[in-house]
C-alpha cells in the first residue's frame, strides 16, 4: 500500500499540468496572428506566401496557407513558454513606467485598465513577432530555400519583401500575443 502511494505522489510531481487557457490562447492567438501576418504578405506580393510553403515542398496558395497557420502556432509556443514565467513582472514594469509619466499616463492607464494582461502581452508579443520576422524570414527561411529547395534567394533577406515580412511577423507577434493575453485573463475572471 506504500509503494502505491509514493507511486501516486511520484506520478502527480512526473505528470505535466497543462493549463487549457494557455493552449486555448496560443492556438487562437497563433492562428489569429498568422492570419494577419499572411494578409499582409499577400497584399504585398502573393509569391511570399508560396514561399512559406515552399519551405516544406507546398508550393501553392493553399500550401503557404497551411505552413504559415502551422508556424503561428509553433511560433507561439517558445512565446508563452517565456511569458508564462515572465508576465506579472512585466504587467509591473508596465504599470510602474505609465505611472511615472504623464505622457503614458494618458495613453496607457485606460488600456491597462481594461486589460492589464492583454496590453502587456500584445507589447511583448510584438517584440517576439520582431525577433521571429528577424529570425525566421530574414534569415533562416532564405537559407533553406537556398540550400534545401534550390532556390535563388538572398540571406539575409534584406529586401523589400524581406522588410514587408518582418513587419508582417510583427505584426503577428503582437495579434497574437493581445489574443493570447486577453484568453488568460478571460479565463481566470
């Protein structure tokens, strides 16, 4: 009957908690923030949406629409892994510098009045949103169209639709971050 119990207490420490309202906000809040960032690729030149599929071998619309839905939610993965330690911290840091000026008084105290978490998040989600248009589109995405499927492109990506990527994942970074942030305080009441 011992062996049992330590048993049960070994698996409840060994047994990940996973918590609903965060996978709700990193699905929701990557799909919400793929969506625009696509948006924007595809208001800008179309082929920037082929290519995020090509990056898999799906060479289409439809292909670049499923790759980029997919990254929008592994993307937001490493995002809430680091906010989920971080976030009341930086909820502070924020109330503390809009109190201190009269400037982001104005501009931020109603916002941090009707979602503290939401405003937050969303500010770090577009610092994420830049790190991953730096990372991903700038960079890594190049190379391996270079490498990998043999295509002529430049890395660093470090031209017109490279920038209007980089502003396309920012843009993403921060949807998805405000989705992400108001799901969690929506759910905790």
């Amino acid at each position: 009957m011992a062996v049992r119990s330590r048993l049960a207490a070994l698996h409840s420490r060994l047994s990940p908690s996973i918590d609903t309202s965060a996978v709700e906000g990193v699905v929701i809040g990557g799909l919400f923030g793929a969506l625009q960032a696509g948006l924007v690729m595809s208001l800008y030149r179309t082929e920037m949406v082929y290519e995020i599929g090509g990056i898999v071998g799906l060479y289409s619309l439809n292909g670049g629409w499923y790759v980029l839905l997919a990254l929008g939610i592994l993307f937001g993965i490493p995002f809430v892994a680091f906010v989920s330690g971080s976030i009341n911290s930086f909820a502070n840091t924020v109330i503390m510098l809009s109190s201190r000026s009269s400037v982001l008084q104005k501009l931020l105290v109603p916002l941090l009045k009707r979602s503290a978490l939401g405003v937050t998040c969303a500010g770090v989600g577009q610092l994420y949103g830049i790190a991953v248009g730096v990372l991903f589109q700038l960079i890594a995405m190049p190379i391996w169209l270079r490498l990998v499927m043999g295509l002529s492109v430049p890395a660093p990506y470090l031209t017109v639709g490279g920038i209007v990527g980089l502003v396309a994942w920012a843009l993403y970074g921060g949807a998805m971050g405000l989705v992400y942030g108001l799901i969690l305080e929506n759910s905790t009441g």
